[in-house]
C-alpha cells in the first residue's frame, strides 16, 4: 500500500484536453522532451512517496495529533508534486513518442484518487480533510451496554450474538459515529472534483472509471454486465438465508418476505454472511470441522496464520518473506495506543520493505485476511523492478483479487489436509455446506462490492447532494442488497461513513473485479495444476509451475493494458464471472430446490 492518495489501477484512454487554461508554449514538444519529462517525474514520485509512505504507516499505527499533522504534511507534498506533474503531462498531449513513453504519460494523469485544485493551500486542506476522516473512523467508539466499545467489540456482536436487540444496539452504535464525518466528506468531495476538473475529467468518479483502460461510460457498462452473470445466483441465496432468518426471529423481526434487516447478517455491512451460517446451515447434513476450531485446537497464534500463509506462497516457489517483514509488521491490536486495524498491506520503499497491518484474531475469516494481504505483498514485490509509474497492479482489481485467489486454495479441505490442520478431508457429502459457506462470504459481498461506488460517483457527479447522502445509500442498498436498515434512520445520519472504504477514500469497485478475477485465476491455474475434480476441492499448494505462470503476470505490473496481463495467465482477455458459476455449480442448483414455495425477490 502507497499513501491513500495514490491510485491504484491501470489506466484508460488519455483525455485529449489539457488543463482548462492552455499554456503558450514557443514550440511543439519532441519525443525526447517527453521521455526526459516521465523520467525526471518519476524521480521526484519516488522520492515523495517514500517519505508518505513512512509518514502513513506511522499515522496507522500511533494515531495522536502529531502523527496526523505529520501525515496530512506528507500527502500534501505528494498530492502537490503530483498534480503538477499530471498538470505538465498535458504539454506533451499529441506528441508522438514511444509506446511506453505513452504510457507512462497515460499513468501519470492517473496517479492520484483525488488530485488537488491546483492552487495554492488547496493540497493541505485536502489531505488535512482525508487525514481527519481516516482518524475519526479509526478511533471511532461507542456506549454499549454501558460501556465503550470499539469496531472490532461492535464486529464480535454482530457474529456470535443472535439477540435481535443486542444486534441492533451494537449496529446503531457504530453507525453513530459517522455523522460528524458528513460536513468534512462533502468540502473533501467539492475540493477533490476542482482538481479532477483541473486534470480535464468530469468529476471524480469519472476520473476513477478511467482507470480501467476503456471509456469510462464503457467500464460503467462493464460492471453492469458482469453484475447480470451473477445476479440470479444472489437472488436465489439471498431467498435461502431470508427463509432461515423468518425460521430463527419470526416475523416481527424478519419477515418471510423482501428485504433482509441488515443487521441480521452477521456483518457490520451485512457485505459477507458467513458468521450466521449456524442459523442457515442446511438441514441433515453437517460439517465435520470448522476451521476457527481446529486453528484453536492446533495451537494456532497471529504469527504462526502469518507464517503459513508465507508458507502456502512458498509452496508455488515464491521466495520468503524479508527478515524486516517480521520486524516491522503490526500483527495484533496494540494495547497501548490507537491504531488503524483495518487490514492493509504495505510496500513501504516501493522495493523490499514490504509489510502487512492487522489487528487479527485466531480465526477462519482472519486466516483467509492473511492469504488477501501476504497476496498484495508478494504482487508488489513481484514488480519492484519495473519502472516507478508500472509499480501497481494490471489493474485495481487484480491486486486484490490475488491473495483471494489463493486463499480459494487455502480453506480447501484439499489444503488443510495437506497442512495437517486436518487427519483426512471430507468426501462429497460435505461439498453443500462448504459452498454454502463459501457462497455466504463471496457471493454475498459481489452487490455490495458494486454499490459503494454506484453510490460515490453520484455523489462526486453532484446527482445525490449532501442533505440525500444517507437516502441514496439506502436506496442503493435495496436495490442491490436487499436490505434496510434495522430501525428508521436519524436525520443526521451518514452511514456510509461507518464503512472504512468511504471516509479513508479507497475505491470499491476493484473488489467486485477482484471476486470474479479470482475465480477465473483459480480456474486456469486448477487446469494448469491438471486438477481433475470440483473445482471447488481444488488446492494449487506446492505447484511451482503454477507459480512460476503466476509470477510472470505479477512481475508485469502496470506495463501494459490489463487484458494483455489477464491472457498471460489465464489466456483470456475478458473479465468472465462464468468461472464463478463453474464454481459454485451444486449450490445454485441446490438453493433452486430449497427455494420453492417461497416468493423470492424483494
């Protein structure tokens, strides 16, 4: 992870337009101007970025006044450097210069999520904005049953409890502590649009639907069509887990019909399912472990789900990780100060200070955390050679949906049998209740992992104004969700604050990409690996030729157009969620039965 303010996707079309005042300029630009331009920009990126880097991490990990001071400094300086630079960039529009030349200008418009007005104090005033967000969200706590609580508390409620109440208190606790967020979001939307504007994009959002080397209106439309893959697969197990839910509350609480009261799902976001599976486990038919027990069971510690998650990467023959990753990471909450506990990984010097961050837990869901972030780390290191502006991901999606990709391999029964967490897998029987868990967290999160952004490019496009934030962001959490709050909101409210990704300014959409990346990625490696059976019991541990094709794609970073990247590993030159349907085959085919009878859809 570079400083927030970073993109961190591949890019699009470059806009022809030039800032909005043209510069007088004595003479065309040659093509060796242009490559001495990129080239001394980069230098000046990397040394801004080293110096943001390490002012984040500390900010992440020892959140006082200081620390953020020093932060918003930091990323002013590097927001500055650039969107002048981007700026500069437009001088050499309509210059013929080599391919990646090109590009590098191309990526160089791109660089920031959210340029700054080009104006003086503007910079400041924009990470001094995103800085206090990302803090007011990171120390945020409430009053639960009278006494303070944190997210991480708050998240333990909305897994194990099953008192609707109790759900309900610790669901509206934490969403009271975004409000006050709600004036400092919408100046941070009005400045970060002025410098979008000043890059010659529409807004915002438009600037980060270029990211994806099409039009923006065209990947608008993309989503659109991978969302209509999986769609139907949603519908048939949201009816299943509604009907499950009518069966546990009733229906005072949940009604056997429409949308699902979101706290009920186990999750802050109701974004994955997979903590209630004890309330919608299918009938007569059990799983003969679970993997929370068996890392407790085996003696499993935060470090030691660290290092068999090194392990499984080793096993593709990736090198391990530097003596510094183990010295400098955050592993678990400190005790003694506030930190971001978000999981993040961190590529502090762009080289080999590669890091991850994360308050974990003994657990299934923080074991497959570690595989997502171990997956970001050995991406970044993977491309440490390539030039500053190709240091990044084919595009967004495919950094996250690395380590995902991996962890389909991990939480195989295939793999813990391998890895000794379990004596012997479990035969076919068992294939339902693991895609039904499987399904719980993936398939749940796809609507969300789309709506986040829906919601933030009107937001940016000035379609939903301040005083409509919150209904927007209901209405968009019904339309793909289909889910209402637990009780009516305040008039005050800013729920969308109460999700990490909105007030620390990080783009959503690449987790969407990333949950049908993943499954294609698993699918060909399967076929490379000559697995033969469900795709599903697959495990690609220990096959070094599998590894070898994988770090081929990893080390081409940002190089060239993502479908090219895709087709070196994949041979496709698509994004296809048809491997998720391959995937999760039985289950569908299984839900289909177990919902008829019920009126599904909301």
């Amino acid at each position: 992870m570079k400083s927030k303010l970073l993109a961190a996707s591949a890019v699009a079309l470059l806009l022809a337009s030039g800032p909005a005042v043209a510069q007088p300029r004595a003479a065309q630009p040659t093509a060796a101007e242009a490559k001495a331009f990129v080239e001394n920009a980069e230098t000046q990126l990397e040394r801004v970025n080293a110096f943001a880097a390490r002012a984040a991490w500390v900010r992440a990990n020892f959140i006082t006044a200081d620390t953020q001071w020093l932060e918003a400094k930091a990323s002013a300086e590097q927001n500055e450097t650039a969107t002048r630079l981007a700026m500069e960039a437009a001088r050499f529009n309509g210059v013929k210069t080599d391919a990646v030349t090109a590009r590098k200008l191309k990526l160089l418009k791109l660089y920031l999520v959210s340029p700054a007005p080009n104006r003086p104090g503007a910079a400041e005033e924009l990470s001094g904005l995103l800085t206090k967000l990302d803090s007011t969200y990171s120390t945020g706590k409430f009053t639960y049953q009278g006494k303070q609580i944190t997210l991480n508390d708050a998240e333990d409620v909305l897994a194990k409890s099953r008192d609707p109440a109790e759900l309900k208190a610790a669901w509206e606790g934490w969403h009271s502590i975004s409000p006050v967020m709600k004036p400092d979001y919408a100046r941070f939307v009005a400045l970060s649009n002025e410098g979008a504007v000043g890059l010659g994009y529409k807004d915002t959002g438009a600037l980060w639907r270029s990211n994806y080397d099409m039009d923006p209106d065209a990947f608008a439309a993309e989503t659109d069509r991978l969302w209509k893959q999986v769609e139907p697969f949603y519908k048939n197990l949201h009816c299943y887990v509604r009907a499950r839910l009518n069966a546990q509350y009733g229906d005072a609480v949940q009604p056997r019909t429409g949308p699902i009261r979101a706290d009920l799902l186990g999750n802050m976001w109701a974004q994955q399912w997979g903590n209630i599976y004890d309330v919608v486990q299918p009938k007569g038919v059990t799983s003969s472990y679970s993997l929370d027990d068996l890392l407790v069971q085996k003696g499993y510690t935060p470090v030691k789900m660290v290092q068999t998650g090194e392990n499984f990467y080793s096993s593709l023959g990736f090198s391990p990780l530097p003596k510094t990753f183990w010295e400098r990471s955050l592993i678990t909450r400190p005790q003694d100060r506030e930190v971001v506990c978000h999981a993040s990984a961190w590529d502090v010097d762009d080289k080999d200070d590669i890091r991850i961050k994360m308050c974990t837990k003994v657990n299934a869901e923080d074991f497959t955390t570690i595989h997502h972030e171990l997956g970001h780390n050995y991406y970044q290191r993977a491309y440490k050679d390539q030039p500053v502006l190709f240091r990044n991901s084919a595009n967004d999606g495919f950094h996250e949906a690395i380590g995902d990709f991996a962890a389909l391999s991990a939480t195989t029964p295939t793999y813990l049998q391998q890895i000794g967490l379990l004596e012997k897998a479990p035969g076919a029987e068992e294939d339902i209740p693991f895609l039904l868990k499987m399904a719980l967290d993936k398939i749940a999160f796809m609507p969300f992992g789309l709506l986040v952004d829906r919601w933030r490019w009107q937001v940016f496009s000035g379609e939903v104004t301040p005083e409509h934030y919150n209904e927007a962001w209901w209405k968009l959490r019904l339309q793909y969700q289909g889910l209402t709050p637990p009780g009516t909101r305040p008039a005050d409210a800013f729920d969308p604050g109460a999700k990490y990704h909105v007030p620390g300014n990080t783009p959503y959409t690449r987790y969407f990409l990333a949950h049908i990346y993943q499954f294609q990625f698993h699918r060909a490696a399967c076929k490379q690996a000559g697995w033969k059976g469900p795709l599903h019991r697959c495990s690609i541990y220990g096959q070094k030729e599998v590894g070898q094709r994988l770090n081929t794609m990893l080390a081409l970073g940002q190089s060239q157009p993502w479908p090219d990247t895709l087709k070196t590993f994949t041979g496709e030159t698509r994004t296809d969620a048809s491997a998720v349907a391959d995937y999760f085959q039985p289950l569908n085919a299984w839900l289909v039965r177990q919902n008829r009878g019920e009126t599904c859809g909301w």
